[in-house]
C-alpha cells in the first residue's frame, strides 16, 4: 500500500468525521431548544450543505481512487 494512499484516505476519512460531527451537533440542537423561525432556516441549510460538502469529498475520494491519484 502507498503511504501517499494512506495519508490521502486518513485525510479524507478526518473530514468526514469533523463534517459528520458538525451535522449532529445541528441536529440535536435543533431537537433540544427552542429557536425562532429565522435561526431554525439558517441551520437546515447549514445541514444541506454540510452534507453536500461531505458528499463532495467522498466524490473526490473516489475519482482520486479510479484515477489512481
């Protein structure tokens, strides 16, 4: 295995887990409390982005592994 393969997959696998912990706090804190309508919008397209960018990055992943980096 390649250590530049490595180093790109823990990199990779890192961001998914900061964007997936980013999207949970979001949800749990739109679960728990109370917000007004304004904040409550602004934070559901946080979430849709935030998964989109993680989406993004799994794209990447991929492409970078088909292409062979």
């Amino acid at each position: 295995m390649d250590i530049l393969f490595l180093a790109h997959t823990f990199n990779v696998l890192g961001e998914l887990m900061i964007g997936f912990t980013a999207i949970a706090v979001h949800y749990r804190f739109l679960k728990e409390h109370k917000v007004d309508a304004r904040v409550l919008n602004t934070m559901k397209k946080e979430q849709v982005l935030g998964i989109l960018g993680m989406i993004f990055i799994m794209a990447g992943y991929l492409i970078r592994l088909k292409i062979g980096f």
